[in-house]
C-alpha cells in the first residue's frame, strides 16, 4: 500500500504524521508531497520513503497512492494560506484515494460537530486508522 502525506508551509503536520506512521509501520511506501521544498525536505527527514515538491507532483501523485492524509486545508482551494492551488484541491479531492484528513480549523473556515481536540491525538487517531486500513 502507497500513502501520501501532503503539506505545505513548513511541513512540521506532515513531518509528525511522517514520524508516526514510520514509528507504528515500518514498512509502509510513504510518499511526501510537499507544495514547497522545505514541507517536502522535513517529511523526508523524519522518514518518508521518497518525495516531491509542487503543483506539477501533487497533481500527478494524487491519483497513484492508495491513501491521502494531511490537513483537511489541502482540499480547499487557497488552503495553507494559499498554498494549495485550484489545480491541487482539484486533483487531491477527484482523486480515487481514500482521504483521511485532520480537521485543522483556521481562518473562515469552522466544521460543525467536530470535537476539538490535541493535534497529536489527531494524528494518532489517524494513524490508527491507516493501521485498520492496512489489517483489513
């Protein structure tokens, strides 16, 4: 199973998922995708099997992972403060991938129903579940 990880800005959501899926999975085919160089450079840091950076990447990776994780941003056109483009949020939502996104709520954005809690619960609710996902 391949999984990509998308960040933007300085990679440090993407760069904990990284760490954490490498901690619980170790062989799992991790791909970081990062809408710049350094959020591309710090998932491969903390363990990711290979990476790419930009819009041209993220387009073209979309469709070939089985799992997408990351910010629920990464779906919203001009998310991560106008990182993602209208061609990203397109690729990534139309995508055949499972998505399993944090829901990181900033900005004008809120989602009703959804219990605030800690990142790092976040992301190990996430894990958990790529986890479910690989067993069954």
């Amino acid at each position: 199973m391949r999984i990509a990880v998308i960040d933007g800005q300085g990679g440090g959501i993407g760069k904990h998922i990284v760490e954490q899926l490498r901690k619980r999975m170790p062989e799992l085919d991790i791909l970081a995708l990062g809408t710049n160089a350094l959020a591309t450079g710090a998932m491969l840091r903390a363990g990711a099997t290979e990476g790419a950076s930009g819009e041209s990447a993220i387009c073209f990776n979309s469709d070939r992972v089985d799992i997408i994780v990351g910010s629920i941003a990464v779906m919203m056109v001009y998310g991560l403060l106008g990182e993602i483009t209208p061609a990203m949020a397109t690729a990534i939502s139309a995508s055949r991938a499972d998505k399993l996104l944090l829901p990181i709520q900033r900005g004008n954005i809120q989602l009703i129903g959804v219990v605030r809690i800690p990142l790092p619960h976040q992301i190990e609710a996430l894990v958990t579940e790529v986890e479910e996902r690989l067993k069954g």
